[in-house]
C-alpha cells in the first residue's frame, strides 16, 4: 500500500458562505463582478450550490456559514490519488464538519470558522 501523500495548505485570510439555490435559479451576476479569493459556482439537476464571500450571499438563499479555507498546495496531478483524504481524515477523526471544493490544480477544503483552530491542530498531527 502507498502512504498517503504529504501536502502542504496555505489558508485563505477570508471568510465564506455556502449557498444552497434551487437548480433553475439565474446565477447573481454580482457572483462574477466580485474580487473574492473563492468563488465557486456548481450547477446539477437538484441544486445550485455556490461558495462565496458573505457580502456576495444572495438574498433568501439557503446558506451556511461562516466558513474557513485551507488550499492544498498544488497542481496536483490527476493520477496522484489520496490527496484529499489524507487532509480530511484527520479532521473528520475530530468531527469537525468538513465541505470540499475541487479545481483543475487542486482542492479546497472549508470547516466552519467556529471550528477552524480544531482543523489547523488535526493538520499538525499527520
């Protein structure tokens, strides 16, 4: 068995929302006029979830938050397996909530800011 990968995180100094929108909703076009770090817009047949800076949360949106996010250093390669995992192990082995975003280069993953010096100490322990 290869052991999980030893990743770097670099956290993102700005706190985030996550939006719940029904899946037919029109996307706020103040979403992409907005110089938010995170931004994170995913449309499927049941919903329209969307990770956003708190002033970009759209009026009588279902929304959680707020929440903070680690970066997984990167690019990762698509044949490198085990990446996310070996961050969210340790954190969900505290029950610390957890919602992860994935790009073309790498992963997100977010902990409510109430939560986040328990996800900084679960990092440090791997």
């Amino acid at each position: 068995m290869i052991p999980p990968p030893s990743v770097g995180l670099s956290r993102i100094d700005e706190e985030f929302v996550i939006v719940r929108l029904d899946p037919a909703a029109p996307l706020p076009p103040e979403l992409f006029a907005a110089d938010a770090q995170l931004l994170s817009v995913t449309r499927t047949s049941s919903e329209l979830p969307i990770v956003c800076p708190p002033a970009l949360d759209p009026t009588g949106a279902n929304t959680v938050g707020p929440w903070c996010a680690w970066y997984i250093d990167g690019p990762i390669p698509f044949n490198v397996t085990g990446v996310v995992q070996s961050v969210v192990s340790p954190i969900s082995a505290r029950a610390i909530p957890m919602f992860v975003v994935s790009t073309f280069d790498s992963d997100l993953i977010l902990v409510p800011s109430a939560h986040a010096a328990g996800g900084r100490a679960a990092r440090r322990r791997t």
